[in-house]
C-alpha cells in the first residue's frame, strides 16, 4: 500500500502538530524493556495500567522509566495511602494540560529510594474528572500476569495528542490492531475528541503500511 498525495499531506501536517523537537517521529522500538515486579504492588485500589508499559503490552516493547496507574479521581487518596504504606515516598505533583474535550489530568509521581524489594521505582498516579476514566477502567484488559491493563481505545485516547513517541507506539499498535479494536478505538475518540479523528485515520494508514497492509 502507497501514500497517495493527499495522505501523505495529511500525514506530513500531522507530525508538524505533533512533535515539538527534533523534527522527525522516532517509529523503532527498542527491545530493553525495563523489568517490573508488579506482584510485590500492595494495591487494591481499582486501577488500570497506562502508559508506556501498558502500550508494551501490544507491540515491541520499549525502555520505560516508571509504571503509570489510572484511577478514578475519588479513589486517588486511598491509593496514595497504599503507594505510602509499601515505602514509596511523595516526589511532585502531575499535570497534564485540558484536550478539546477532555479535562485536566493530573495525580502525583510516587519515587522508592531502594530497589531491594521493588524494581520499579517510579509510580506515577494518574486521574481526571471526566466520565472517561471510569469506562477505562471498566473496558480494562488483562496482561499473561492477569495485571489490569487500559485498552487500546482508551490508550489512544490519552496518546493521541501526547509526544512523538506517544504518536509511534499508537502507529505500532493500531498497525497491528483487529478490525473491531479499530471501531471501538474510533468511537472512543469521537466521543471523547473529536477533533482527533482525521489524526486518527492517518496513524492507522501509516501502521497498516509500516506492517504491510
């Protein structure tokens, strides 16, 4: 499959909007992947794995420096008081600025001061207002180790205006993604950003050329 000329326009000023240094998107993935013990995570607060280590799970994984958990906002507090009790010291505040429709996420980043007993450590906690948290967590997937991971609609959702790195593992994973994860992920967006949806049609473009499709 080929670009034709309004595609690959399309894609061109998609990754003048996206990336902010440097020029290029960055599309390998590097093979080191960081090694995390999540079955000594004391947590029992509901959540779902986001981030990096989330998108490992459904392509090449890449080097990642912490673990990033979704909650929902009224159970930030409780998981704090778990992330505390394992040793995990409070580092900063985090905060993601508002989408089109989508409001501020924001949490705290958790840092461990030794790795004897955890690999990890870096826990980023993450939140939001909006009703869009909850079906992530209710819509979670599961990973070989039966730790809850975010979908990969939901995954787009917090990817699609992110970094150049963001908009490769979304290129990698929707590249490889069923048809039926594809319309699911496409009316996640125009729910929830819509403005997004053309971006979105041209990263599954680009990740079904860079697979062959």
């Amino acid at each position: 499959m080929s670009l034709n000329a309004l595609d690959r326009k399309k894609f061109l000023n998609l990754c003048l909007k996206k990336v902010s240094y440097n020029g290029y998107i960055q599309m390998e993935n590097l093979r080191n992947n960081s090694s995390y013990n999540l079955d000594k995570l004391n947590i029992f607060t509901e959540y779902v794995i986001c981030g990096a280590w989330a998108a490992n799970n459904y392509q090449v994984p890449r080097n990642t420096q912490d673990l990033d958990l979704l909650v929902e906002e009224d159970n930030l507090d409780r998981i704090t008081e778990e992330i505390l009790h394992m040793g995990y010291h409070f580092d900063f505040d985090l905060y993601v600025p508002p989408k089109e429709t989508i409001s501020q996420i924001y949490g705290k980043r958790f840092l461990y001061s030794s790795d004897k007993l955890v690999k990890n450590t870096i826990i980023d906690v993450l939140t939001s207002p909006d009703e869009w948290v909850s079906d992530a967590i209710r819509d979670r997937q599961y990973d070989n180790r039966n730790n809850p991971i975010i979908s990969i609609p939901y995954l787009t959702l917090m990817k699609i205006e992110g970094r150049a790195k963001d908009l490769a593992d979304l290129t990698e994973i929707l590249g490889l993604a069923r048809g039926d994860v594809l319309e699911m992920t496409k009316k996640v967006i125009e729910k929830y950003l819509p403005n997004q949806i053309d971006d979105l049609a041209t990263i599954v473009l680009l990740g079904k050329i860079q697979h062959g499709g």
